[in-house]
C-alpha cells in the first residue's frame, strides 16, 4: 500500500505572503519526506540570502515541541 503522504518527484512551487511562512512549509515538507542518501535536491530562491536562510533552517534540530523557529 502506497503512502498517501508522500510527494511524487517533479517540480513543485509554494507560494506564501511571508518568507516565515515559506521556510516553515519547505522545512516541514523536507522532514516528512527525506530524500535518500546521496541524492541532492535543488531550491531555486531570489538570492544568496535567502539561500543561506534556507540552508541554516533546514540543519536546524527539531524542537522538543515541534514548533520551529523563524
């Protein structure tokens, strides 16, 4: 039985009104569906900022809550 949560290969775009609100979602998405090892993912962002951003929120550790900081 296939799981119902996972997300199929391919191009997906997020839109949001807040970059918070953006990282949160990539974050989370990231978590529940790891990619294997050795195998890279790409992000297209707006600039090396915001990349540097991204990077550093997704080598973040969980909180004990689950609630992640922005």
């Amino acid at each position: 039985m296939a799981d119902s949560t996972a997300i199929e290969p391919g191009f997906h775009a997020i839109h949001a009104n807040h970059l918070e609100d953006l990282r949160r979602a990539v974050v989370y998405i990231c978590r529940q569906n790891p990619m294997p090892p050795l195998q890279s993912e790409t992000f297209l962002v707006q600039s090396n900022g915001i990349a540097q951003w991204l990077k550093l929120a997704l080598a973040e550790k969980r909180t004990e809550d689950g609630v992640e900081g922005g």
